[in-house]
C-alpha cells in the first residue's frame, strides 16, 4: 500500500509522542504551531527516499510533487 507524505509525517509524529491517535492527526503539512517540526519531517523523508534510490542505483523520480 502507497503512503502519502501527510501519512509519513503523521507516523513520525506518533512516534515521537507529537500527536496521541487518529484524532491528533494533520489534515494538511500547513500548520502554524507546529510548521518547524512538519517541515524536519518532510526533509527527513525527503533524504531518506534520497538515499533509497541512491543506494538502488535508480534516479529520482522528477514527476514527485509536495502534498
């Protein structure tokens, strides 16, 4: 199953105790309280499918666009 960047973010955001459950979930990557710590994580998936392809050997797709 494919995996939006908002579900990515929102996953890392459980993880670290930033969000409890479904119902502290983002609807969105916009979010004026909590910007800096949305804007590490979608660099930190960012870098992560970076280094993916890069140790696959395969290029990055360009198509990808910002959820």
């Amino acid at each position: 199953m494919a995996k939006t960047l908002l579900q990515g973010v929102n996953d890392v955001f459980k993880r670290l105790n930033l969000i409890a459950g479904d119902s502290g979930e983002l609807s969105s990557l916009t979010d004026s309280a909590r910007q800096q710590w949305i804007d590490v994580a979608v660099q930190v998936w960012n870098e992560a499918l970076e280094e993916l392809y890069s140790t696959a050997e395969m290029s990055f797709p360009q198509e990808l666009a910002e959820n």
